[in-house]
C-alpha cells in the first residue's frame, strides 16, 4: 500500500477523527453502500474503535494513508490532486458538493454540470478567470497562436473548395489551368480569361454537351513538349497581327482537347499538393492550439485538491488525465461502471484506488447482449473483487428511509441500521401507512408502437394516489412516479397530463438509480397469465424500484404473480403481510384532514384530500378525476 509514511503522534478534531475512520477502512479495498450518507460528520465513532484519539499502528504495520491525511500528503503545491470519477454528471455534482464542505480546493471538468454551488469551481469558469488575469506576454502568445490557427482554417478552406472544383466532373475555367510550367505566352494569357462558358465555346462544346465533355477527357493527355510546340505556334500567329484571338485559333480541336486534359490533370495535381500542405499547416496550428489550452487547464487542475469528472469525461480529457499523474482515484458508482473503464483511468502513477457502489444495485449496461450474457462484460470490477473475497468496507446505517421502508429492504440487506434521524420523520397526510401494497389482478397489455407493457389499472391508481397527495398539500416535484417500462411511462405521463397534473416527477426504475425523493409512487406493470415478470424479477432492479423514497411508499402491482416467480419477492411479501400493508384498497387518514396544509392548485384538477372517498379509491376500476 503506497503512501505517505504514518505522522506524529496529534490531536485531532471529532470532524477530522471521522472522515479519517471512514477513509481509512475504505482503503481497504471496495465499499458497498446501502444507503446514501450525505455527512461524514453524522458519523458515529463508536462504530470505528480504530479512530480513538492518539492510536498508531504497532511498530513496522504499514498504515494505508486517511483522506485527511491524503489531503496533506498527496494535495500540497506539489502533489497531483485527488481524481473522483462517477459515473453520471448528477452524482459527480452531488459528490463534489459535499466535499466542498471540508475542501475549496475543488475543480470540476465538464459542461453538463447542474449544480450552481460547482459553477464557479467548473474548469472552464476557472480558465475564464485566468484568461482575464493573464499577464500581456502570455497574452501576446495566445493571440499569436490563434491568429495562425485562424489563417490556417482559412488556407484549408480556400484549398478544399479548389479541389473541390478540379476534380469535380464539370469544366474548369481557364484560371483554373494556369500554373504548368510548360504552358506559357499568348495563347497561355488567353486561355486564363476564359470563364466556363468561353472554354466550352474554344472546346467546340454545345451549351448541354456532357456526353461531349466525355469524349474530350477521353483524349490522350498533351506531352511537355507538345505543349511547347503548340504554344510556340500560338505565339507566332499572335505577333504576325492576329492577337490572342488568332493564338487560341492556331491549335486544330483534336489538340485543344489533348491541352485541356494536360492542364487539367496538372490543376489536380497541384489542388492536392495545396490541400495536403493546407491540411498539415492546420495541424500544426490546431496542435499548438491544444497543447496550450492543456497547459492552461493542467495549470489550474494542478492547483486543485479533488478534480471531479466522469468516467465520458474521463475518455475524453484522457491526454490531462495522465498528465496530472494522480496518485489516488476515487470512483463513485463503480458498481455500475464497466471494467474497462476503471482500467482506462489507471495510470503508472496511481497507487490508490478507493471503488464505491452497491453491486446490489443496477449494473454496467453493455451495447452487446451477447458479450453481457456469455462472458460476463455486465460484471463491473466491484462485483468481481468482491466475489473474489477481496476486503471491503459495507456502509450499514442508512440516513434515508423511514423506518416503515427500510424494513423492505431487509431481505436484501439484512444487517442494515437505521440512523436516528430517520425515526421522527413526518408522516404522510391523509394516509394510514406510509408504505403499502396496492394490490390487482388487473391484466397488462402491449402498446402497438412500442414492444413494451403498458397497465392501465396502475395509470388510473396511481393518478387518484397522486392527485390525492397534491390535494393534501405536497409539491409536485416532492414526488416521484416510477415505472419498470417505457411504455408504461409514456401511458402516465398522458394519464397525469389529462389529469391537469404537472410538475410530478416521471422516470424509469434504471433512470431513477441514484436518486431519491419524498414521496414515490411504483408502478411494475406485470400482470399477466403467464407469470411472465420481465425485468421485475431483476433483483438489481427491484433493490433499486424499494429504495428510493424519504417519507413515503406506495406500490401499485399484481403482488400474487410476483411473490410466485421470484424468492426476492416472496421475501418481501411476507414481510408486507406481516406488516399488514397491502390490499385492494388504500386506508386513508381523513381524521387529519383539519390539519392539512392549504391544497395545492392543481389546474384543472379540483380534488383534494376531503373529496376523495375511501371506497372510490379502493375499486380503482372507477374514475376519480
């Protein structure tokens, strides 16, 4: 284990004692996280008696270096930055922003970042400012470098369009042949004011003659010394008194014809000279273009602590990324990052790779079925060193979830701990439970234009719940409608759309990895004689599908056909049973509703908590909006 040798014997802060604990078991090897801890400082040194104040590792023990102590060892003024990588532009911003806290030493590479906390940390930003702190020398270079780049896209331009016309099928004009060295005098100057329709006229060619074009560059090209002898002639004729008329008249067809592919063929030759030269002076140009800017950002980038990019980011800006020679990498969701692209980021000067994630949770997603099937290319490096018993750190408090819906994750996560924080959370207005089951046999069916299902019982259910929910006073984006399909989507999104219902939160199960939010409405489709349960019978999906609601849970599916194709499922339904939170119907709460906050305005929606009826919204096969 590379690192900085162990310091001295110090005091430290309960904040630092913490994030160094959390860091220093994680060097270890993977982490699996069950649940998303958004503070280091919440953390419970009881959990880590390895942080007590003052302890060393016993003489001659290697200790892997902390963050904190990272941080000092590895980030100073000469010490390449920390390099974080994740796998989407949300949870990039997401895990910057809470290294902010602690460290302002923080660069972000990319332009698809949506948090306004990085916006003056994103390396573009940073490089403006430089840009308008610049000293004039470096600015006097710089505008040289551009002006060059500029002339030279210039140059190309000019050269594509000339090649562009010689070797095009159409005649050339007489400026066009001029410049073979052969071809010279009166009848050379004549030729050169030709425009199009002239050499077509001095070819013998009718205005539409293409099959007479064919059968002039179907001549035998004209030799260098029959050129000279035919410019010789012209030039006799022209200072016997005819002029260039008389010049251009001296030279019979059949040799005009025999001129006029020589020059052509020599106008080529030097168009594609000119166009290689253009080409390569732009090369150059664009070259030394690219190398300062990367001097400009590996400048800034080497003043960062943490430089923060995602794995695309990663394969772009690969040239910075081995020049910064990190030492430590850091890959948030590593369980949904393919193999490649961790080994992609590694550089001969890394000795320290921390991998986060949940192999629990969604995988890589590969282009090739067949690869994922057969050789396993949807296995990440996560999953594989922990399936190689490779040590790990599992993360076991989870500060998101009530209580009532973490107890569905236990088949799943059977060790995982409650924080505090998640027991007094409030509950939902006007329902009983702040998790359930609504239960059908409603059959599913096939949208026409997609091969994905569709339930429309579920639409309609979940369409009453949430127009409930906003009734009672909740914000639209405060929940969050999930679906296992597509087609299913597309189907909600019209249903809450003739609802008057905007502003909810529509996305996929896969989409929604990652995410969270206060209320979450499921919706799994599957419901048919079959028992066919499709990507429902994923475990991967269903852990995700289970986790992603704070305060509430309700899930609209055919419970009977689930628990009988899946352990995971049957797991999950006797707990459900247990708990009694299932049925056909949803209890609610209306003893609350004096308590309720205002109802929010629905548009053309006008429902609230105090219009529903208990037993309307049971049926679900009747209209409630």
């Amino acid at each position: 284990r590379a690192g900085p040798p162990p310091p001295p014997p110090r005091r430290r802060s309960a904040e630092r004692k913490a994030r160094a604990a959390v860091a220093d078991e994680a060097t270890a090897g993977a982490v699996s996280d069950a649940a998303s801890v958004s503070d280091l400082s919440e953390v419970n040194l009881s959990d880590y008696p390895d942080a007590e104040e003052g302890e060393l590792p016993d003489e001659g023990e290697v200790a892997p270096p902390s963050v904190a102590e990272s941080a000092e060892g590895l980030c100073g003024s000469d010490s390449p930055p920390i390099l974080v990588l994740c796998h989407t532009n949300h949870a990039l911003d997401q895990f910057l922003e809470g290294i902010l806290a602690f460290e302002p030493r923080v660069v972000r590479v990319g332009g698809r970042s949506q948090s306004e906390a990085l916006k003056e940390h994103n390396l573009a930003e940073r490089l403006r400012v430089r840009k308008e702190e610049r000293a004039g020398s470096r600015k006097t270079l710089l505008g040289n470098v551009h002006a060059h780049l500029k002339g030279s896209r210039e140059r190309l331009s000019a050269a594509a369009k000339q090649s562009h016309r010689t070797w095009g099928g159409g005649l050339l004009s007489g400026l066009l042949l001029r410049g073979q060295r052969s071809f010279r005098g009166a009848l050379a100057a004549a030729l050169e004011r030709l425009p199009e329709e002239g050499m077509a006229a001095w070819l013998g060619l009718p205005p539409a003659g293409e099959a007479s074009l064919e059968s002039v560059l179907a001549q035998p090209q004209m030799g260098p010394a029959a050129t000279e002898a035919c410019c010789d002639e012209a030039d006799r004729a022209a200072y016997s008194g005819g002029g260039p008329a008389a010049a251009m008249e001296s030279v019979p067809l059949v040799d005009r014809w025999a001129l006029y592919n020589s020059l052509r063929a020599g106008a080529q030759t030097r168009a594609q000279a000119e166009l290689v030269a253009a080409l390569e002076s732009y090369r150059l140009a664009a070259a030394a273009e690219q190398a300062l800017e990367e001097a400009e950002a590996l400048a800034v980038l080497r003043g960062a602590a943490v430089v923060g990019m995602t794995t695309t980011g990663a394969a772009k800006y690969q040239t910075l990324v081995r020049q910064l020679e990190c030492r430590v990498i850091v890959f948030e969701e590593a369980a949904e990052v393919l193999e490649a692209h961790v080994l992609a980021s590694l550089g001969k000067s890394t000795a320290q790779l921390l991998l986060i994630g949940d192999h629990q949770q969604l995988r890589p997603s590969a282009a090739c079925h067949e690869l994922a099937l057969h050789y396993g290319l949807t296995v990440s490096l996560f999953e594989r060193a922990l399936n190689n018993n490779v040590p790990y750190v599992r993360l076991r408090t989870q500060r998101r979830m009530r209580p009532q819906i973490s107890r569905l994750l236990s088949p799943i996560y059977p060790e995982l701990i409650d924080h505090p924080s998640t027991f007094n959370r409030p509950a939902v207005v006007g329902l009983a439970h702040p998790a359930y089951f609504l239960t059908h046999q409603s059959p599913e069916r096939t949208r026409g234009d997609l091969i994905s299902p569709e339930n429309p019982h579920e639409v309609e259910v979940l369409c009453c719940l949430a127009a409930l929910l906003v009734g009672s006073g909740y914000a639209p984006g405060k929940i969050t409608v999930l679906s296992a399909y597509v087609g299913q989507l597309i189907a909600l999104r019209a249903g809450f759309a003739a609802c008057g219902l905007d502003g909810l939160v529509l996305s996929t199960v896969d989409a929604y990895q990652g995410e969270e939010n206060d209320i979450v409405l499921l919706s799994l489709v599957r419901s048919n004689s079959d028992g066919r349960l499709g990507f429902t019978a994923v475990d991967n999906r269903i852990c995700v599908a289970l986790s992603r609601a704070r305060l509430g849970f309700y899930c609209a599916c055919n419970l009977e056909m689930l628990t009988a194709g899946s352990e995971l499922w049957r797991q999950v339904a006797r707990h459900v049973a247990d708990a009694g939170v299932s049925g056909a119907g949803l209890p609610l709460a209306l003893g609350d509703v004096s308590a309720m906050p205002p109802p929010s305005r629905l548009g053309s929606v006008e429902s609230s908590a105090a219009d529903v009826a208990p037993e309307r919204l049971a049926s679900g096969s009747e209209r409630m909006l």
